[in-house]
C-alpha cells in the first residue's frame, strides 16, 4: 500500500506543482510578505499532499490546492492577528463611491498593486481569485467556503473601494478630476 | 438560473449585474438583457468599460510572477523530505529492522547514513537549491557550502564504510596526515564516508564527509585564489581558537564554521547547532592549521 503512496509523489507533483508560482504569488499579496508566503505555501502543499487520496482526478486542481492555502492564510491571520476574517468592512463607505470615472492613464502598475493592497484583507482576497487567477464566482465561493452572494458582494465593494483609492491617486496628480466631478451615477 | 426582469430600474440592476456580466457569469438570457442595455445606455456603457479596464489593469499589474529565488527548490525538497519520513516511519523503518536481525552489519551501516535528500536528481534541481543558498551567505563562505552541498549532501553514499587506507588514497599521500586528523577531532559517533580530492565550479578540494545517523558534515580544504579574505567579504568572527578567528555562516539547515591560513580556507559545514558545529571547528584548527603551515613551508 504504501509503495503505492510513495509513487503518488510524483502524481502529485506533476498535478500541483505546475500551480506554484500562482499560489505563491496569491500568497505574497495577502499576507504582504514573502518569507510569511513561503512558510504558508509550504504548509499548503503539506496539507494537499496529505490529502492526495481524496483529490477527484479530473478535476480542478488548482481550485483545490487554493481552497487549501487560503484556509491556511485564514489560520495564519487567526494566529498572528487574532483576527475575525470574516469581518465585513464598513458598508457605509459605499454612498461615497464615485460613479465611472475613467482610469487615469498616467497610473502606474506600482500605484494600482499598492492601491489593491491597501483594501481590506476579503474583498483583496476576492479581487486577486476572481480577476488575476480568473477563477469563477463558484470556484471562488469553493475556495473562500463563502455563499455565492458574498464573493459576488465582496467583489463589487472591493471594486468601488478601488475605484476610490485610485481616483485619489490621481487627484494627488490633478488628473481625473474633471472627469470626476462630472460623472453621473445611475444608481 | 434564474433570469432577471428589468423593469424600470434597468440601469440599476444593469449596475448590479455588470460584473458578472463581464464575467460571463450570467445566464444567456440575462446576458442579452444586460449586453442589450448596456448597447443603448451611454452610462451603463462608459461603466461596462471602465470595469472592464479596470480588471484588466488590475491583472496586468499583479499577475507579473513572483521571482522564484529558490521557492520552488525548496518546496520541492520539503514535500521529497516529508514523502521519505512518511516512507521510512510506514515501510523502510520495519523493513531494516527485519534486515537488522539478518545481516547486522547492514543495518549499522543504515543508522551511520545521514538522511539525505537524494531527490534532487536533476542536475537543474540541485544548481537552483544551490543558488537560492548563495543569497543567504557572503562569497567566501559559499566556497565550502557548494562543495559540501554539491558532494556530500547530493551525494549517494557507497554501501561500505571506506576503511583509512582507501581514504590515504583517495586523498592522496601529501595530504594522509589529515585523515586522522579529522577522524580524531569530530563528535563521537561521527564515521568519515568518504575522502578524497574534488572539484567544483573550477575550484579544487580537499573534502571528508562525515555521518552520524541523520548528521552530516563536511570538513573542505581549498587553496585560496586572488585576493579573497574574510576582511573583504566584511565578515566578523564569532570566536578564536587556537589564535585563529572562526567565522560562522547559516544558510538554510546548513551550519558553517570557518577559518583561513595564510594560503587556505578550511570549511566545517553540517546540520549541527551553530555551536556544536563551532566546538568542531574550534577542535580542528590547530591540528589542521599546524598541518597546512608545514604543508606551505
């Protein structure tokens, strides 16, 4: 049995180790530090390794070793920060949010990767699965263990909140202000 | 899936669903709805567009790859350190203790092994481990560490301990008085695996490998070449012995003590302590550093 086990190492490797980088990088943004996301990603990779035998071949990997590290990032914040992740931000900011102003062309890569590392730990979360790993709402919803209704919730704050940081890093540059002021919401 | 009625209020719910739109998340229904809006209302429309681009500038700039230093080779190395425990504890563990009863000198010999990550087989695996150590300490340490990593801990070990004359001879004649030297001034429980001369990266070595269960150590001799120092590298020494300055070195589970002669670098590296790894080094250098001062004059 166990020379069965010891030959699934390379099964394994070849089914999650080509998902690394994306993992680690995922990592990197949300905890903010690399040595934190190395310490995480090869916690993950333990778990997921350990729990082989239950992975469905055939289906998605990658979704499964994310839902794997991202409950390992949620116990990491539990420990170091003693906090609640599940904590929503405050809604009330939301009536603030401006509507459509266009994105300023003189951002930088830097400014907008500072501006969605400022916003709140779940709606970072759900900015970097849904628009830079491209996963699906309901993949999301698999990783995060959410409803459907809160990635989708979650992701259209942490848009607005972007939009906010954003237009106030171009205001800081006098761009984007006209364009600003001039706009008008139909919600 | 349900299928949205608009109504009156279309460029809310519009709003509402825009990204999920943008996701293709929506139902076919509900996507014409949505893209049929969207194509009249000039609002609705700028906002499509503004989301649209602000999740593609959002992937651009975070997508870009972590660099690897090494995050890779070492992941690797955890999951082949953690698959060969799980093996030795469930399967080779009773296997060599049956073997034990057998052929006794078989399973000393398995217990005088340091656990070794053989796995890295790939001549690519071991450069990228080996470079991901070099950030981790100054150049003149990595001198030692990459013959140590390159020819002991990569290494598979034969199956027989080499008795001393192999060793004299492997070694070769001008350098046999180390040999005892070596085998004296170590931990008990420490069996010279192997010594002989060897190169790396251009460089030439003198190098024991010594095991102690799942210890391994290396002692290195090299001639130094241009103006390479400690002083140069900025490093301060952490004690002396003998009159000589040790200098130390971590890098990963890698321990290294240190100190020159006039002509050479003598390297102890291993898996000790920092301070059992010292009490070595403070051990061997006057008899190694009597030696390499006959050996220059």
């Amino acid at each position: 049995m166990f020379f069965g086990r010891k030959s699934n190492l390379d099964e394994f490797e070849a089914e999650a180790l080509p998902h690394w980088n994306d993992l680690y990088r995922a990592a990197v943004r949300q905890l903010k530090d690399e040595a934190k996301a190395e310490d995480v990603l090869q916690e993950a990779y333990l778990k997921a390794w350990k729990s082989f035998h239950q992975f469905e071949r055939g289906t998605n990997c990658r979704a499964w070793l994310f839902r794997i590290m991202f409950n390992c990032i949620h116990d990491h914040r539990r420990h170091w920060f003693q906090t609640k992740v599940t904590t929503e931000p405050d809604d009330r900011l939301e009536a603030k949010y401006p509507y459509a102003p266009p994105i300023p062309q003189g951002l930088t890569d830097e400014e907008i990767i500072a501006a969605v590392q400022a916003l709140p730990d779940t709606y970072r979360e759900v900015v970097l699965l849904a628009d830079v790993e491209e996963f699906s709402y309901k993949e999301i919803a698999d990783v995060l263990r959410v409803p459907m209704g809160t990635v989708m919730s979650r992701l259209s704050r942490a848009r607005k909140a972007l939009r906010v940081k954003l237009a106030g890093v171009a205001d800081s540059y006098g761009i984007g202000r006209a364009a600003m002021g001039g706009a008008t919401g139909c919600e | 899936m349900r299928v949205i009625d608009f109504g009156q209020e279309e460029c809310k719910k519009a709003a509402d669903l825009l990204d999920a739109f943008l996701k293709n998340e929506l139902s076919a229904e509900t996507s014409q709805r949505i893209a049929e809006h969207v194509d009249k209302c000039e609002t609705c429309s700028q906002e499509a567009k503004y989301r649209s681009e602000l999740q593609e500038r959002v992937q651009k700039a975070l997508r870009q790859e972590m660099p690897d230093a090494g995050v890779e080779a070492r992941l690797k190395a955890r999951l082949r350190r953690k698959a060969s425990n799980e093996y030795l504890l469930h399967w080779a563990a009773p296997l060599a203790a049956a073997a034990a009863l057998v052929i006794g000198s078989f399973a000393v010999w398995q217990k005088m092994q340091p656990e070794q990550e053989r796995w890295m087989t790939s001549t690519e695996d071991q450069r990228a481990y080996l470079e991901s150590l070099y950030g981790q300490v100054a150049n003149v340490i990595q001198i030692g560490l990459r013959d140590h990593v390159h020819c002991a801990y990569f290494r598979k070990f034969a199956e027989t301990l080499p008795t001393m004359d192999e060793i004299v001879a492997l070694v070769g004649g001008d350098y046999e008085e180390l040999a005892p030297v070596v085998r004296d001034s170590v931990p008990e429980g420490f069996h010279i695996l192997l010594g002989h001369q060897c190169g790396y990266a251009g460089r030439h070595y003198i190098h024991f490998a010594l095991g102690r269960e799942d210890d391994l150590m290396s002692v290195i001799i090299t001639r130094k070449e241009g103006d390479e120092s400690f002083d140069k590298d900025q490093l301060l020494p952490v004690l002396e012995a003998a009159g000589s300055p040790v200098y130390a070195a971590t890098a990963d589970q890698f321990e290294t003590a240190a100190f020159d002669t006039e002509n050479y670098f003598v390297f102890v590296i291993s898996n000790l302590p920092r301070e059992e790894n010292l009490e070595v080094a403070g051990a061997l250098t006057p008899r190694i550093r009597a030696f390499l001062d006959r050996a220059s004059s």
